[in-house]
C-alpha cells in the first residue's frame, strides 16, 4: 500500500462526503477538519507521532460515529486508518 492508494481512497471519501446531505454542520465540519489533518500528514516526510496519534485517533472516532446512519462513509473511513496503518502512519 502506498501514498497513491491513500490518496485515491481519500478522494473516494471526499466523493462520498459531497453526496451526503444528512450530516449535520459540525459533523461536516469535523469531517473536513479531519480531511485537512489527513493531507498534512501524508504531506510530509516524517510526520511528528503526536500528529500522526491525533489523526488516526480522530477517523476512528469519526468511522464508530457515523457507523449506523453512513455505513458506506465509515466503511471509508476505517479504510483511510487501514492504509495509514499500512504506511507506517
């Protein structure tokens, strides 16, 4: 698994965020909050630990959250801290 794999299920995360119209404003906002931190840390080279800690906790937060009312969205969500998982991320 590699950057090229991660980057493509985060573009199939964003697609499935723009179909969805039942999120709530601040579940939306946190969803974009967590795209932002995601492409900061695959944009760098050796992302601190914390950083690395806070994102995977924050999507595995955000993938039990919306496990009942959008499968499909925290199906890819779990798939995104899979593949970080896989990076060494």
């Amino acid at each position: 698994m590699d950057k090229e794999q991660l980057q493509k299920t985060l573009e199939e995360l964003h697609e499935e965020l723009s179909t969805i119209d039942s999120i709530d404003g601040s579940s939306r906002a946190l969803l974009d909050q967590l795209m932002v931190d995601i492409q900061s840390v695959i944009s760098k080279n050796k992302p601190e630990a914390e950083e690395q800690a806070y994102a995977t906790a924050q999507l595995e937060a955000a993938a039990v959250k919306f496990k009942s009312e959008h499968p499909k969205l925290a199906m890819t969500l779990s798939e995104v801290v899979d593949t970080l998982g896989k990076l060494g991320i």
